[in-house]
C-alpha cells in the first residue's frame, strides 16, 4: 500500500485523489524535488473563488519515498 502524503496547499483545494502520472516533461513536486522521465502522482488543486489571478487548477505532483539499504 502507499503512503499518500497530504500537504495542504496554500491557495486552494485538493479535488480529487492521486493518480499515477509518466513526467515527460520536468516537473517539481510539492517539495520541490526535479522529476523527469520517471512514474509519479499528481492531483488536481483548485483555487480559492475569493483569489483573482492565475490558473483556475494547477496540479501538485509528488514522488514515493526511496528506500536506502543499510
């Protein structure tokens, strides 16, 4: 099972869960980590309706955490 972060974004709302995602473009995740040609998750987040400006939604992407061995 994976272990869905859930950072709460500033300006508006998650509206739906996460999806796997191919990044064929760079991307950043939430966290500001770079992401490219590799498998991801990524959500819709809508604005708030009392903001002017900007995008409507925007996506907020995130990668799983990697396990190191020891």
């Amino acid at each position: 099972m994976r272990a869905e972060p859930n950072p709460t974004p500033f300006f508006g709302d998650a509206i739906g869960p996460w999806h796997d995602h191919f990044a064929w473009l760079p991307i950043r995740t939430y966290d500001q980590r770079l992401v490219w040609l590799k498998w991801c998750r990524r959500r819709c987040v809508q604005k708030h309706q009392y903001l002017d400006g900007g995008g409507d939604f925007w996506f907020q992407y995130h990668i799983e955490p990697v396990e190191v061995a020891a």
